[in-house]
C-alpha cells in the first residue's frame, strides 16, 4: 500500500469535515438571524392593532 497517498487522502477527508463543520454553523447562525428579523415585523405590527 501506498501510505503517502492514503495519508493525503485523509488530511483532505479531515479538512472536508472540519469545513463543512464550520459552515454549518455559519449558515445556521445566519438562518437564527433571519428567522428573529422576519418575526419582529409581525409582532410590531399586531401590536399596533391592538
């Protein structure tokens, strides 16, 4: 076996993840965000009519 490539293969693998971790969270934050604002307008406005 090649362990030069096989440990190539991994480091990247390993990068992949960590990535795709860290984007997760980014895009789930700003998802929080947007949900948060999207409501705000609603609750202002029922409030007014009240």
């Amino acid at each position: 076996m090649n362990y030069l490539v096989i440990g190539t293969v991994s480091v990247l693998v390993l990068i992949l993840i960590i990535f795709l971790i860290m984007r997760n969270l980014k895009d789930k934050k700003q998802f929080e965000e947007e949900v948060i604002d999207s409501e705000l307008p609603a609750e202002k406005s029922e409030k007014e009519n009240d």
